[in-house]
C-alpha cells in the first residue's frame, strides 16, 4: 500500500449477516471506515475456523472469529492474531423449555440427573468444562455431538428426548417465539471465564500495515458504540444487506442486544476500554481446549492476542463503558 492510496481491506465475516454482526454493518453505512480512510470489503463466511485460517494466511486482511477457533487454527501451525476481544464471554449458552425442565434454568447445578444435548463441538466442550467447575460432571449425560446437530438438538428438546439443549445465546429464545413455549437461557460465559468473539489478522499484516490496523479497530468500536445507542438502526442496515432478515428481526436484534449488553464486557474492558484482552481469559480457554478434539497440536494462548493497536487515546475506544452506558437500548423482552 503506498501512502497516497486509499487502503483497500477484507474483512472476512465468521457467517452469513446476522445480528451479531450488526454493528460493522453500521459502520459502514455511517462511514465510519470512509472517515479512517479505509476501503472495506465485507466477505460473508463459512465458520470462525475458516475466517480465522483466512487472517493468518494473510487471504483476508482482517476476519471476525471465536477465540476457541483462534486457537484451533493456531493448533494446526498458523499463526492467527487477536488484535482486538470484541465479546469478553462465550455465546454459548444451555437452553430448556420450561414445561418439559419443570423449572425455570438459573444455575448450572439444576442439570444434574439431566440428559443434556450439545450443537456443536466446541459447545460441548464449554460445557463439559462448566459441569465439571460446579462439581456435577458425572450426574449429567452429555451426549456427544451428532451430524446436522442444530436442528436435530431442537427437535430432540422440543420432542423431549433430553432436558436441555446446548448452542448460543438466543437459541432458546427463538424457540419460545416459534413455538409459543417458555424458554430459559443459561449464558455459560456468566459462569465460565472464557472469551468469545475476536478480531483477527497476521502478524505480518499487523508488522507492516500498524496504523491500517489500529484505524480499522477505531472505526469498528464507533460502530459498536453507535449500534448500541440506536439499535434499530443497526438492525436497519443488516436487514437492507439481508432482506430476508426482515422476518426475523426481532431475533436480530436480539442476538445483537444480547451481544452488546451481556457478553461484551468485562471488568478489564470497563476500566480499560473497547477491544482490550485479558490474558487470563485466554489462558482459561486453552486450559479448557486442552487436549479436546479441537486441537490438533500444542497452543500458547499468550501468542495469539496483543493490545498494541488498541489506541487507548480514542475518545470512543477509551472512554467505551461510559460512552454507552447511557444507551437508548430498551430492555430486552
């Protein structure tokens, strides 16, 4: 890139447009990226591991992946590149229907003597992990994970062959709108300590293009900060990208509330700011992958994130917390 040209970058999604995603959709229509002098191109993906796998072999200049995939890929002997933790908790979260659980689901210890069906295998994993901190790993039957197992672990909750469901936050209440039955949410980042989704690049992108990286982290936290103060706005946006969305906006723009006020932060993030890592978190999730199927050879959580090209100094990025505590976000319904 020459220094008169306007910087043209790949922004590799983790999946197709979604309300998660909302917020860099924002900042696009805004300009957010126009005002830092960046050209992003948004590309639609296939799953955090491919989008983290794009960033370290340098296919896509920046990609939006879970941590868990981060360090999945680095497993494999790529180097990946956590430049900013968007969401400082998993979305995975436990979900029941109510008339079949018999209760409402609050703490993890109501699953003993449950049979207990996960989506995917890095959600089993969490889980696993979850049972085994609240001393009832061995109470619980934890299936192990099926082929095509979104939509055939809620039909198994909802014919009521097992007691709870395992995917991510929202799972349950999609559920309750389509079929018109209580459901209850567990968010195992309220009682597991692990991150959820990053930012990524290379290292040599992130060595040789530093203040591309440090514009682009800048644009995106006005776009999560101006998403979370006007969410239907967000929702607007993703909805004009996504037309099909438009059946489905409420859940949108609940995956995104639910993002923006319960899984993006943590105490470093409201004392630090916007994007900021914790170390220990990161070393929580490697302990927990930690001869998993996910891995497929040694890690060191320690190598895949830095703070560098967080610019602390950003009116937005450094006073994040406060920036959005007075949002126009209504309570979530």
């Amino acid at each position: 890139m020459t220094p008169d040209a306007t910087p043209t970058v790949d922004f590799q999604l983790n999946w197709e447009p979604n309300g998660f995603q909302a917020p860099y959709f924002l900042a696009r229509d805004r300009g957010f990226y126009d005002d830092e002098g960046l050209d992003v191109r948004f590309v639609e993906g296939h799953g955090s591991p491919f989008a983290a796998e794009q960033a370290a072999q340098g296919r896509a200049e920046f990609a939006l992946a879970g941590a868990s995939a981060v360090l999945s890929v680095q497993s494999r002997g790529l180097d990946p590149l956590a430049v900013a933790a968007v969401t400082g908790k998993t979305p995975a979260a436990i979900y029941t229907l109510r008339d079949e659980f018999g209760e409402a689901l609050t703490e993890p210890a109501q699953l003993a003597d449950r049979t207990v069906a996960p989506s995917a295998t890095k959600t089993r994993i969490l889980t696993a992990q979850l049972l085994a901190d609240a001393g009832i790993a061995e109470a619980v039957d934890l299936l192990g994970v099926d082929d095509h197992t979104h939509h055939r672990v809620q039909h198994k909750l909802l014919d009521g062959r097992v007691d709870a469901a395992v995917g991510v936050v929202t799972n349950g209440y999609e559920l309750e709108r389509e079929h018109d039955r209580t459901a209850d949410e567990l968010p195992i980042g309220d009682h597991l300590g692990v991150y959820g989704m990053m930012l990524v690049t290379s290292p040599e992108f992130a060595r040789t293009e530093p203040e591309t990286v440090r514009s682009f982290l800048r644009a995106t936290a006005r776009g999560w900060a101006a998403a979370t103060t006007d969410p239907d706005a967000a929702i607007d946006v993703l909805v004009e990208r996504n037309a099909t969305l438009e059946r489905n906006r409420p859940v949108e723009r609940r995956k995104f509330e639910t993002a923006a006020t319960d899984l993006q932060f943590t105490d470093r993030t409201r004392a630090e700011g916007w994007g900021v890592h914790e170390g220990e978190r990161w070393r929580t999730l490697g302990r927990t992958l930690a001869e998993t199927d996910l891995l497929e050879g040694e890690i060191d959580p320690d190598a895949v994130w830095t703070n560098e090209f967080i610019d602390a100094d950003d009116e937005v990025i450094g006073n994040y917390a406060e920036r959005v505590a007075e949002s126009e976000t209504e309570p979530r319904t």
